[in-house]
C-alpha cells in the first residue's frame, strides 16, 4: 500500500508567498500614515483667529494653524481680501500683498525673555520653574538673545544686553543657587516693561515673553494697559501659572496673541513644552485695507492646503478687535489644494499593490508547472497488489510453491516480479534476494571449487502441510 507525499516546493511556495505579503506590508503602512495624515488634517484643520488689533502700519492678525506646520510658511502664505459684510455688497478694492511670520521662529531664533517668580509665595515651585524654563533654553538655537528677569518687588534683570541661550542658564542656575525671600510681593507689570525693554527687536519683528508667575492678573484697565503696551511694543505673551493662578492669565495672553497654561507639579517641563507647541503653530498677518472695508477673507495655504476664515477690520480708534469665538471654518478644499504628497503616496501604494499581485501570480505560476508530487511507498519491501504481505508465504525466504493439481505430474509456480518501487523512468528495479547459501562445517577449499558439497539454507522454514506430497512427489 503506497501513500502520495507532498512535493518539497510546495512549502517553499507558500513560504514565498507569506513573504511577499509581509514585505508588501510593510512598505504599505508608511505610504498609508503619509497619505492618511494629510488627509486627517484637512479635515480636521482650520483658522483660529486669536486677535485682530490695528497698527500705525494697518492691522495685524495673530492666528493660530491647525495643525502646526513641521516647518515656518513663508512669507506670502496668506492672501487677504475684501468680503462683504451683512447686507453691505463685497467691495471691489484690492489689499496690497499681506505678509506672515512666525510667533516664535526655532529656526531663526526669535528673541525669548523669561520672567521667574522670585517672591516668597512663588518659593514652593521655585525649583520646578527654574528647571523648567532652563529646559525651555535648551530647545532654543544658541543664538537666540535671551533676557532673563526675577519678579520681585523690584523686579531684577539677571542678564546683560546682548545675552544668548548660554547667559540666560548661567542667570537661572545662579537664581537657584540664591535663598528665597522669606518675604515681599511680585511686582509683574513692571518685571514685564524691564524685560521689553531689554529684550532686542528681530528682523521679523516678532518677541516672545514667557511669564512663570503664581500671582493672579490684573484685571479691568489695569489689565488693558498692559495688553496695550505689550502689543505696541511687538511682544506676544505666554504664561505658566503656579499654585492657584492656573490659566487665569488666559485673556491678557490672549489679547497679545500668546497663550496661558497651568504647571504640572509632578513634570516641570511639560508646561513649557505645551506652551512652546501652541506658539508655533501661531502666525501674525499683517495686512493694509483700503478705506471702507470693513470684513475681509483671510487664506493662509499650509501643507499644500487652503485654509480661510474671516477677519473683522477693527476701527480706527486704536482699540484691539475681539477675538473670534466661532469655530474656525472648515479648511476650503479643490482640485488644486489637494497635497502632492496625497497623490504620490497614493501612486506608490497602487505601483506596490500591482507589483505584489504580479509577483505573486508568476510564483504560482512556476509552482503549478513544477514536477509532481513523489509516491513513496509505506512499506520497505513491496509485496503482491491485493496480498497482504504478513501472510503471503511466498514471501517468506527458501520457500517455492509448486500447483498439485496433478499429483503424478506437479507444476511449478514462478515467483512474483515484485512490485517497483518508483515507476519513473531511470529508477532500478527492486529484486527480492534469498538469505546467502551456508556451507556445511569442515568443507575444504577444493569440495566448494568443484561443487560437490550441496549447501544448506539458514534459516530454512519447517515444510507445511501443503508442501508435504510434493516432496513425496519429488523422491
């Protein structure tokens, strides 16, 4: 009885298979995340105008992208113009050309000033916010001018005019060296005019203050003045609140086009790592209406898609405009925004998903036409077809079967062919072999040359009961 066994090539096939899928796998997930992400972002992207305010130069607009570019837009990313506004028809005048700049700019290094608390109230979190703010420097280039102010009542400029990211350390770890004030206030108005005053003007002309403070804001026109100075003076601010102030610095932030976030007392730089996130994915639009317009149409493209909104001129009285509350209108998508970065990755995908089909009908193909499968046989010796082996005696060494149909004249039975074990062509036969004939004991060279020495079988089988009359018959 023979089983059929399969051929070695078919698991090297499937094996071959299984790789190709996994490689095509993962080159596919990267091409996916590129193609899913921009697309995830159109959707989910916008404008959020945080304020709109007038200078001597027209109006500048601080607005927040979302997401944030991984890299600063260049300057003519924004396109302003009029937009009608209530029942009033869309003027027809033109706005010249409207530039853009990043709030904090890692590349370029934007002037950074760094205001500490240095009361007696801010002690607790003193250590924490000293190595927070030291850990906000070292994401900045080393040649950033850095100004670094302690808020005490008087507040102290710990740093010379002209100091970079290295000057502004050595002040922290020197501020922490120094014992804290058993008593005395803050004073952080004025520690924020002293750092704007020392704090050098870049050529975008944007400045960052970060404030770390645990003392609440002022409020009312106190609050305003305060927001006004800043904004004349070109400075957006950011705040870390300690203890109780939290994010109640957020309006007065606002209102420069900055942002407030409340300290974790267990991570010091997580604050800071917000807050420097949340800066640069702010842009300030500076643009110059014509008289009359009143609302305009403000596209900024990032990413290689466009996002609009709408801006409300403030008037002319100098006063700072609201800041939108509505949420950001969706991104504005046609046939030209949509990112060639989508279309590659989805040719990529396409070419991989073809190439990997192909590849994988051209190896089926090779194993189909390959040689088939090998029958090997179950037993080691073949027997007779339809005899079972145990019990055929033919089987059985020494042993001839004669037909004694005729007693007087029996007939000889031939044995068996056995049966090849591979019928292929080029294969030998197998050949059933008796046991080696024994010579009896004593027998000399010359009796074994000359043959007159019968020898005796091993092993030779006691005769059956069958075999009886035909060794009758023989004798």
């Amino acid at each position: 009885m023979s089983r059929p066994t399969t051929s070695p090539s078919r698991p090297r096939a499937f094996a071959g298979r299984a790789g190709v899928r996994r490689v095509l796998a993962a080159l596919a997930v990267p091409v996916l995340l590129l193609t899913v992400r921009p697309l995830a972002a159109q959707a989910d992207g916008g404008l959020q105008v945080v304020t709109v305010h007038r200078t001597p130069q027209g109006v500048s607009a601080v607005v927040g992208v979302d997401p944030a570019p991984l890299a600063a837009l260049p300057k003519d990313a924004a396109v302003v113009t009029p937009a009608a506004s209530g029942s009033s028809p869309q003027p027809s005048a033109t706005i010249p050309p409207a530039t853009t700049s990043p709030v904090v700019d890692i590349t370029a290094g934007t002037p950074v000033a760094l205001v500490v608390d240095a009361s007696s109230t801010g002690a607790a979190a003193r250590d924490q916010t000293l190595s927070g703010t030291a850990g906000l420097l070292l994401r900045l280039p080393s040649v950033t001018p850095v100004v670094v102010v302690a808020d005490g009542s008087p507040p102290r400029l710990l740093t010379s005019d002209g100091a970079r990211q290295a000057e502004g350390i050595n002040a922290l770890t020197t501020l922490s060296s120094t014992p804290a004030p058993s008593s005395g206030g803050t004073s952080t108005p004025a520690a924020l005019d002293l750092a704007v005053q020392h704090l050098p003007r870049a050529s975008t002309g944007g400045r960052v203050v970060v404030l770390t403070t645990s003392q609440p804001p002022p409020v009312g026109a106190d609050a305003q003045r305060l927001v006004d100075r800043l904004i004349t003076a070109g400075v957006v601010l950011g705040v870390v609140g300690t203890g109780s102030a939290g994010t109640s610095w957020q309006d007065v932030a606002n209102g420069t086009g900055g942002a407030a976030v409340a300290a974790v007392p267990t991570d010091s730089s997580s604050a800071y790592d917000s807050l420097l996130a949340t800066l640069q994915g702010r842009y300030v639009v500076r643009f110059a209406p014509p008289a009359g317009v009143e609302q305009v149409s403000l596209a900024i493209t990032s990413a290689g898609q466009r996002l609009t909104t709408a801006l409300a001129v403030p008037g002319a009285t100098g006063s700072s405009a609201a800041p939108s509350t509505a949420p950001s209108p969706a991104a504005e998508q046609t046939s030209s925004s949509v990112p060639w970065g989508i279309l590659v990755g989805l040719a990529v995908l396409a070419v991989l998903l073809v190439g990997g089909v192909l590849l994988l009908r051209r190896r089926g193909r090779s194993t189909d036409d390959g040689p088939a499968p090998v029958e090997t046989s179950a037993a080691l010796v073949p027997g007779r077809r339809g005899v079972d082996p145990v019990t055929d005696i033919a089987a059985l060494p020494g042993v001839e079967l004669y037909d004694i149909t005729n007693p007087e004249q029996p007939t000889k039975i031939p044995a068996p062919e056995p049966a090849a074990l591979d019928a292929r062509p080029g294969r030998p036969e197998l050949v059933r072999i008796s046991p080696p004939p024994v010579l009896p004991a004593g027998t000399t060279s010359d009796e074994r040359e000359a043959g007159d020495v019968e020898p005796e079988r091993a092993s030779e089988p006691e005769p059956t009961a069958e075999a009886e009359p035909v060794e009758a018959e023989r004798t």
